[in-house]
C-alpha cells in the first residue's frame, strides 16, 4: 500500500503549522549533517541564533517599520519589544561587529541551519513535501 508521500513526512496542524512526522524528522537530520560536513570541510563555523531578536537590532537596519505586519512583534514583561525573528542577518551583523576587531580574525565563515517559513504561497507537492518550512543555510564570509 502506497502512503500519501506528504502524510509520511508531515502532518498539518492548521493553516500554516505542520509537524514533521518520525521520516520527516530523519530526512532533515540526514540532510542537515551533509549540510554541516560540506561546510566544516571549508573552514565554516556554526552558531545557534535565537529564534527571538530585540527590535533594537531591526530599528537599526530599517527594517522593523519596513517588514510589516506579517512579521510577529512581541513585548517581554518589562516593555522590552522583539520580534520572531524571520531571518538572522541583524543578529550576524551586530556579532560581527562585535566581536571582529582586527582584519586578522578574518575571513570568518559563520553559519546557521534553522527551519523558517517558506515564502510559497502555492500549496504545490514541493511546499507541501517542505511541511511548509523549508532548511535554512545563512552564511556570513567576511
């Protein structure tokens, strides 16, 4: 018996929200370590990213008034705005910056391998097969 190759990967939640299924889970680690081995094999480094980024970061490259409202903005306790963040290059930006002081500790390959939202808008085999996420490969070459 053939299974629906899309209900063998994911399952939908809701409009919008899916959960990879156990094959779903190991295709995506599988592709993730070929991912890191062909990075590490040219001198990349991975970080981790929060999935939450300050507004601050934004405010400063324009881009949170600019994003719109599809962008998911939230305030802590305190009144502290952030926002879910959609893409990391802020973040790799303000670390760079921080952290880069002399042109020796250059070139510097960073990377991150994160699930975000697919910009598909179509529900075709492939963004469906994608559970809607597609594998996120940000490299920052300095």
């Amino acid at each position: 018996m053939l299974c629906c190759a899309v209900r063998c990967v994911c399952s939908q939640l809701s409009s919008g929200l899916h959960m990879l299924l156990p094959l779903g889970v190991r295709v995506l680690e599988k592709v993730t370590r070929v991912v890191d081995a062909e990075l590490r094999a040219v001198g990349c480094q991975k970080l981790d990213m929060p999935l939450l980024l300050p507004a601050a970061l934004w405010r400063q490259s324009g881009r949170w008034e600019s994003a719109g409202p599809e962008m998911l903005r939230l305030a802590d306790r305190r009144g502290a705005e952030f926002c879910l963040a959609p893409t990391h290059e802020e973040a790799f930006t303000a670390l760079v910056a921080a952290e880069v002081s002399s042109h020796k500790q250059l070139p510097l390959r960073l990377y991150q391998i994160g699930r975000s939202r697919s910009p598909l808008s179509t529900h075709t085999f492939a963004s469906c097969a994608q559970c809607n996420a597609m594998l996120t490969c940000a490299q920052c070459c300095c």
